[in-house]
C-alpha cells in the first residue's frame, strides 16, 4: 500500500498533473510520514526534506519554517494500491509516481497536520532539525537553496519575493557572482 496526501478531501481517483517534474503523474509513497510532509502548500525555500536511514529527515530553511507551513493545516491521507507506480522515475527514492488515474482504497482526514507531525517527531519517525544560526547549519541550507535556484533556473526570470524576502543576502551575492566582474 502506498500514500498520497493532499489538502483535497473526498477523492476517489487521483489524476495524473504536471507538478515539479514537467510531466503528470500521482505521486505516492511507502512512507506515512514523507506523505505527510506533502500534506500542506510548501516548496523547496521553506524545508530541506530527505530520506535517510528509512526515517523522514527535515530541516528548516528559515527559523520557524514548519511551525510556519504546517500549523492549523488540514489534509487527507489516500491509500492507494502500488500496481501502475514506478520507482526512480523522479531521481527521489522515496517518491513512486503513476502515470494513470489511481483508484483510492482509503482516507484518512487529518485535522491538525502540524500535531500529528510533531507526534511523529516525538516518536523518532521524523528528524527534524529547527532553523540554527550555526555557521554549519547556514552552509547547509545556504547550499540546498543555491542548488534550487539553479536548478529550477530561477535565477534566469523574476524572482519570486518570498525567496527575496527569505534569502536576501544569498540574492545579492549570487547575483554579484554571476554578473561577469569575476571573470
């Protein structure tokens, strides 16, 4: 059995929709706790989200990210069979994605998505590192959004303003590395 989660109640198929990777897919996952990461709007500027040693592994790109993203969240949690989804397909072990309708077996309505996901942090099944002036920490984030910036070529049109509200030092000194006055 395999998760999708979304802020949709009610489903009873899950479509296929271009999301990230450019084609539509459902995406799913074996892990209950990487679905509900999914389970309210966020994106790669708010939280470094990985998997690693079978455990969730997120991190905060700015002090009070998750509490931010997921507090007073509402979502539902799909079960669906694993027959049309695929693996490795997205370059994220985690994530199965299928490219046909998927019929849901189950749902499970979660009212206060940012409870049950600090209940998973209390209980291990989640590592969750809290936003940390350390320069260690910065360095890792700091490397995680300028490897987003490129490669979602953001540096290439407008910026959105809440990566400029967020990351404005970053902003300045990417800009400044790319204006050619290096070379």
């Amino acid at each position: 059995m395999l998760y999708h989660v979304s802020e949709t109640e009610n489903l009873s198929v899950l479509v296929p929709h271009v999301s990230t990777h450019g084609t539509p897919f459902v995406y799913a996952t074996a892990d209950i706790c990487i679905a509900l990461l999914f389970g309210a709007p966020k994106d790669d500027f708010d939280l470094f989200i990985d998997f690693a040693d079978g455990k969730a592994v997120v991190c905060e790109c700015y002090e009070n990210a998750f509490k931010d993203v997921y507090e007073n969240k509402k979502c539902s949690v799909y079960q669906v069979e694993d027959t049309t989804f695929i693996k490795d397909a997205t370059g994220w072990s985690p994530e199965l994605v299928s490219k046909e309708p998927v019929p849901v077996v189950n749902e499970c309505r979660v009212d206060n998505l940012y409870h049950v996901l600090m209940q998973e942090v209390e209980n291990g099944n989640i590592l969750l590192s809290l936003y940390d002036n350390s320069i260690e920490y910065r360095k890792k984030i700091s490397n995680h959004i300028v490897d987003r910036l490129i490669r979602f070529e953001i540096l290439d049109g407008e910026i959105p303003a809440k990566i400029k509200e967020k990351f404005p030092r970053l902003l300045e000194g990417l800009e400044k590395l790319i204006s050619g006055e290096y070379l």
